[in-house]
C-alpha cells in the first residue's frame, strides 16, 4: 500500500493550460452533475487573470488530467463571511482576483473519480500551500462541501454535524479530507452552493494559516460580518 505521507507516485502538478481545458470540464460534469462545467473561455479567463493559481495534477503514463484546484486572491474583508461561491469568484469569471489581496480563496478542488483516494487532493492542496509561502500571504480560505450532511439535515444542526465530523463520529466525504489536510473549520454557512442538495445547500468555511505569516488581529476571519447574522 501507498505511504500516504509521501506524495502519491506517478503523478505530478503542472500549472493548467489550454491543453487541460477539455478534460477539466469533462471530471466537473461528472463530480459536478448539477452544475455547468467551466466553458474553455471561462478557464482560458481564469488561466490570464492568475496563472500561477491554477494547477492540475496529470496521471503521468496516461497524461490524463487526473484533478485541478483553482484559486484567485483576495481581500476578504471586501466580502462577507458568508458570501456564496458566485459572489466569491464574481459569477465564476475570477474576475475579483486582486493581486494585492493576503487571502488566497481556493475557488475549486476535485479530483477524477478514479483518481480519488490516492493522495491527489493533498497534493494540490499542498501546491497551493506552496504558493502561499511564496507569495508570503496570511492565510489560504475555502468553502468545503459536506456532501454527508443531506441525509442527516432533519436531525442534526450544520454545527453539530461539522462538530461529529472533527470528533470522527461521523465521516463526511469531502469535509473529512480537508480536515486531515489540515485545514480548520471557522463556521458553517448557508447558501455557498445553493444546489448542493447533498450538503442541504450548506458548506464549511475552511482556512489554513501560513505561521511564518501570521496575519494581525484585525484580519481575524471570525470579525468578517455575516449577512445572515
Ligand atoms: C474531495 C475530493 C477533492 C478529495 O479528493 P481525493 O484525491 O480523493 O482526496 P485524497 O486522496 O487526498 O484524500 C481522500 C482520502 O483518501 C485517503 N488516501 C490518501 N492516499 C491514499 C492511498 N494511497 N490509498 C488509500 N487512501 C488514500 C486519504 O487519507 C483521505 O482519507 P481521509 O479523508 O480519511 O483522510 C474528491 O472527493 C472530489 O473531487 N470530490 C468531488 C468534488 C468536490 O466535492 N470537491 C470539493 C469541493 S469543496
């Protein structure tokens, strides 16, 4: 078996190009089917505005794309706490990227169905990770599905079911990666992915800080207002 500390083998990250495009919308109609898959135009818009924020991870013996995690820069004290995905990446165009931004918002990560489980999810996690330090920014953000939360709605608060996820009590599909990704869970929120029927339409703010950059007080995430407080 794989030493799951080690980066997975037979795989590497490349920063994403036009050749990608294809089978990138191709794995989100798949791990995605409510949504509209990214357009060539969106991931060409994506790949001009912060190129060194897309990355792919390719399956090197069949130079399949294999997953991808894209990211934009921000200043998250422009937004809400709460703000939806759509308003996050300005309708999915980046369009807000902000060069001068201390946030990195990590907009999307998936992986291939049958890549799943090997590690690649960490991989481009840690990818990102790398930029951050070398962009020396405060801290990466994401809103993580929790796609095990649908079927307990009825029962259990969004809070308590992330606070069972953290315990192990519960496993969620994707909250539980990110959780042994090192992420942190700052708070649940409403409406991030208003289709995501399985998360019942909700999502985890997720951050991870970069210690050799700590961001001062003010940049506090749990002082960003909530429009839905
Ligand atoms: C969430 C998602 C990106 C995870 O991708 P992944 O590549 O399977 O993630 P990883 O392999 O890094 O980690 C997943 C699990 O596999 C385990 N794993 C890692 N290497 C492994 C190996 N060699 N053998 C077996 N299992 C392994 C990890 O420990 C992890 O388990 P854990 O959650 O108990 O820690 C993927 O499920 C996905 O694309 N989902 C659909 C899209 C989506 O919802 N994206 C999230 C948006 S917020």
């Amino acid at each position: 078996m794989e030493n799951r500390n080690h980066p997975p083998e037979g795989y590497s990250i490349q920063l994403m190009s036009s050749e990608h495009f294809a089978e990138i919308s191709r794995i989100c109609e798949m791990v995605y089917p409510t949504e509209r898959p990214y357009s060539d135009e969106d991931l060409a818009a994506h790949h001009s505005l912060f190129p060194e924020g897309q990355f792919v991870v390719v399956h090197e013996e069949s130079k399949e794309v294999a997953g991808a995690h894209f990211t934009l820069l921000l200043h998250l004290s422009h937004f809400h706490l709460d703000d939806d995905w759509e308003t996050l990446t300005a309708q999915g165009t980046f369009s807000d990227h902000d060069p001068s931004g201390h946030t990195l918002y990590g907009a999307d990560l998936f992986v291939h169905p049958k890549h799943q489980h090997h590690g690649l999810a960490k991989m481009l996690t840690n990818a990102t990770r790398d930029l951050v330090a070398r962009q020396k920014l405060w801290r990466m953000v994401g809103g993580s599905r929790m796609p095990g939360y649908g079927k307990v709605s009825k029962e259990i608060a969004p809070d308590d079911y992330i606070a069972k996820v953290k315990k192990t009590e519960l496993v969620d599909p994707v909250l539980t990666a990110h959780l042994h990704d090192g992420w942190e869970v700052v708070s649940a929120i409403r409406g991030y992915l208003p289709h995501d029927e399985e998360s019942a339409g909700w999502a985890a703010v997720i951050q991870w800080i970069n210690q050799e950059c700590t961001p001062p007080p003010e940049f506090d995430i749990s002082r960003i207002p909530k429009k839905n407080s």
